[in-house]
C-alpha cells in the first residue's frame, strides 16, 4: 500500500489469492500469475479449443486461491451449438457459473460487469486465441489493446499478449490481461483438487483398503461407481493424471526446501561454532 502524499510504500497488503504456477523450464521454481484477486475468467471458446481437462486444471488453481470462478465461454457468434459448451462446462461441477459471450459485442459482454464493479480485481486466464484480450477491450468499450486473428488452420492463437497487464475500468474495477499460457503444471493444489474432483475423493474414502489404486482391489467404491454409471472414466482418469502431477511437483519443491533447510541449518552450525570456539 502507498502513502497517498509521498507515494512511499507503507504497508505490504497481504496476498488474499495467490495464483502460482510452476515456471516454465524451471520446474522448481513457483511463478506468480497474480495476486489480490477477486474473480477468475477462466477464457475458452465454442471451438475445438474447448477442452474439459483444461477446464478442470484451470479450475483447480482458482479454487486453491479461494477465488472466484467464472468460465467464459467466447465466439458464441461462430458456433452452431452454443450451448452444448456450455453445457458441458456446467457437467464439471455442478454450481459452476458459465457465461457464454460474443466477445466483440458490448451487450453480449454486459453480462460480465456484475463481476467487474468498483474495487474488484478479474484476472482472465486461458489459451491463447480465446479472446481475453478483445474482452478487455470490449468491457472498457476501447480497442486499445492489440488482438490478433487466430491461425486459419487449426484455430490457435499466435501469442499477442505477451506480458501481464492491469487495465482500469471507468466503472472503477480492474482487469487483468495475461498471455495465454503454453505450460500450467499443478504444484502444492492439493486442496483445489479436493474441491473440484470432491465427488471421486467421498468415493475413494469409501474403498475398502486406504491405499486403494482403484485397479483392481476388492470393495473398490471408485470401480463400483464407474460399474453402475455413477462415474465417468474419463474423469476419473483426468483426476488421477492431475492428482500425480501434483504430487510430483509438490514433491520435488519439497526436496529442494528440505536442501536449502539443511544448508542453512550447516551454515548457522558454523557460525555458532565460529563464536564458541574453545579457548586455548
Ligand atoms: N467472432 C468472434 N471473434 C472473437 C471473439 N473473441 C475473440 N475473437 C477474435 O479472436 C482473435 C483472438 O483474440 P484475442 O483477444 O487476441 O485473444 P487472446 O486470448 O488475448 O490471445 P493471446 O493474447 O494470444 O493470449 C481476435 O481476432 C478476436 O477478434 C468472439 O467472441 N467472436
Ligand atoms: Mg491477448
Ligand atoms: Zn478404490
């Protein structure tokens, strides 16, 4: 926080949502995305850029940053089925709120403003192509910030957005335009996992033995459920991939937090012994 007279820093505002990711390349290092948000759009389109697995990661991160979501669904105006996305979004979690939006047009994009009012921060993730951009610009009612049409052959995006930026809105939120992302590895999301797959872990509770893998134990509460129609095994798949992929990452940044304990713990040893050296 400043000092409205001398512009001075005075205080450091505790980060109430965290959005982090591992780093591209290093994937032992933990990236902030950003901080100090209130809501999430999460930005696909109704196109063969939508995809529920990406959806799900997504998802995970906001509800491990207790933020917000709200899945925007974009290029309503393009598609044959509009609602059949979304639908499809809304199968994830049952009280997920989905917005299916022309992103050129300002009173397709009016539906969005509810989340946008004074003081309130929006970040908008997804790929690149989706239209984070041209929602920025359409809710701002300015076509300031660059876009850029998607490749004509397979309909990716070609990176336009390259650096995160804040704008203002005149209403007095602020949104945040990020470059979609490439790599977004789960790291230490095991909470958000828990919330967005809540369904497939009551089940796990309920297998017989603890350490069950669901493959193939006996009074497997998982493979019952997948038997009578209960649970998809997609889905299940999806978790699991995402439940090891945080592991993982969890893991290894532990390993490295434990050398760096050990190392400071050797140096603080030293210099204790520095000062008691025995006396001759
Ligand atoms: N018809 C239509 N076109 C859209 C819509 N949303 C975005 N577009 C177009 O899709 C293209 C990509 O939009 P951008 O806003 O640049 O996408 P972005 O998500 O910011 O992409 P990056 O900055 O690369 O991450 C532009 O040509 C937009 O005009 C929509 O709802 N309908
Ligand atoms: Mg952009
Ligand atoms: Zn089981």
């Amino acid at each position: 926080m400043l000092d409205r007279e001398s512009l001075e820093p005075v205080r450091l505002l505790h980060r109430a949502s965290l959005f982090k990711r591992l780093a591209a390349g290093d994937r032992q290092k933990l990236q902030v995305i950003a901080a100090n948000v209130d809501t999430l759009f999460i930005v696909a389109s109704c196109n063969q850029d939508f995809n529920i697995a990406r959806l799900e990661r997504y998802l995970v991160l906001a509800r491990e940053a207790e933020v917000n979501p709200v899945v925007v669904l974009t290029k309503m105006d393009l598609a044959d089925q509009p609602e059949a996305f979304a639908e499809k979004a809304r199968a994830v979690q049952p009280d997920l709120v989905v917005e299916i939006v022309n992103a050129r047009d300002a009173e397709s994009v009016a539906r969005l403003a509810a989340w946008c009012g004074p003081g309130h921060t929006v970040a908008l993730l997804g790929s690149s192509g989706v239209g984070k951009s041209t929602l920025v610009n359409t809710l701002r009612g300015s076509d300031s910030i660059a876009t850029q049409a998607v490749r004509e052959e397979d309909g990716k995006g070609r990176h336009t957005t390259t650096v995160r930026e804040m704008h203002r809105l005149d209403g007095g939120g602020w949104l945040l335009d990020t470059p979609g992302m490439r790599e977004l590895q789960l790291s230490d999301a095991a909470s958000g996992l828990a919330e967005v797959f809540d369904d497939i872990l009551a089940l796990t509770l309920k297998c017989r033995f603890s350490n069950c893998t669901h493959e193939a134990e006996p009074g497997c509460s998982v493979r019952d459920a997948m038997q009578q129609g209960k649970l998809d095994r997609a889905r299940l798949e999806r978790w699991r991939k995402l439940a090891v992929e945080d592991a993982a990452n969890s893991v290894s940044r532990a390993t490295r937090r434990e050398r760096a304990d050990i190392a400071e713990n050797a140096a603080q040893a030293l210099s204790n012994n520095a000062g008691r050296r025995p006396r001759r």
